[in-house]
C-alpha cells in the first residue's frame, strides 16, 4: 500500500511500508524547473537535494520563463499598434515550447547542455540560486 505522506520542506515524501522515498530528488527538480509556474515547487520543495545539476536546470528554466513571459508582453505592446502583426508574431512562441521540450529532455537523460539560442546567457545569471546551494 503506497501512501502519500506529509509535506517536509515542501517537497512530498512517500512511504511505502517501512521505508520513505523522497520524490524532490535532484532530477525531479530540473525536470519541473522548465514547466513554466512549476519552477516555484522545483525551487522551494528541492533546496534540501540540490545539487549542480538542478540548480543548473533551474537557471536555464528561470530563464526561459521570464523570456517566454516577455515576449508575451512585447505581443501585446504590438497588438495595441497592430493586431495582424501581432497575431503573425504570436507564432513565436512556439519557439518557447520547443525550447522547453528540449530543456526535459536534457534534464531527463541528465545532460547539462545550455537551451539552444538563449542557454549561454543564462549560466552566468540568477546567482542567488548558486547561493542558495552554498548556504545548505
């Protein structure tokens, strides 16, 4: 019998018969770190498991968010001039799901290899989460 136990520093633990299992392990994490509002439970319910490689993923994932978010606002800035050409530019974001898709990937066979087009930019970013890892 598989029960679903209680929350321990946010990340789920299950227990099954004598033995627990903690499932925020450091994979989980960069897996969930690409899947847009995901990021936050990768980020708080993992601080305990990670390591270089998630906090990795978590960068790249950061990155792609905040990305992907501002070029929905750069979408609606030009649909206020024009809403055909936002429509067209709108296919855009494909890019994003593209690159999300790319980043589980990666994070599943446990490759650190930066996204394509926008990875590099973001390993030198977001140093608090590099701070985070020290201070544990």
């Amino acid at each position: 019998m598989v029960v679903l136990g209680k929350v321990f520093d946010l990340g789920l633990e299950i227990f099954v018969r004598t033995k627990k299992y903690k499932i925020m392990n450091p994979k989980v994490q960069s897996i969930l770190s690409y899947i847009g509002i995901l990021w936050l439970v990768a980020y708080f319910g993992g601080k305990s498991e990670r390591n270089d490689f998630s906090a990795y993923h978590l960068k790249q994932g950061l990155g792609l968010l905040l990305f992907s978010f501002l070029f929905g606002v750069a979408i609606n800035i030009v649909a206020i001039v024009s809403s055909s050409l936002a429509g067209i530019l709108s296919y855009g974001g494909i890019l994003f799901f593209i690159l999300m898709v790319l980043g589980i990937i990666n994070a599943a066979n446990d490759v650190k290899k930066p996204l394509p087009l926008l990875g590099e930019m973001f390993d030198r970013q977001f140093p608090f989460l590099d701070k985070e890892k020290d201070l544990n």
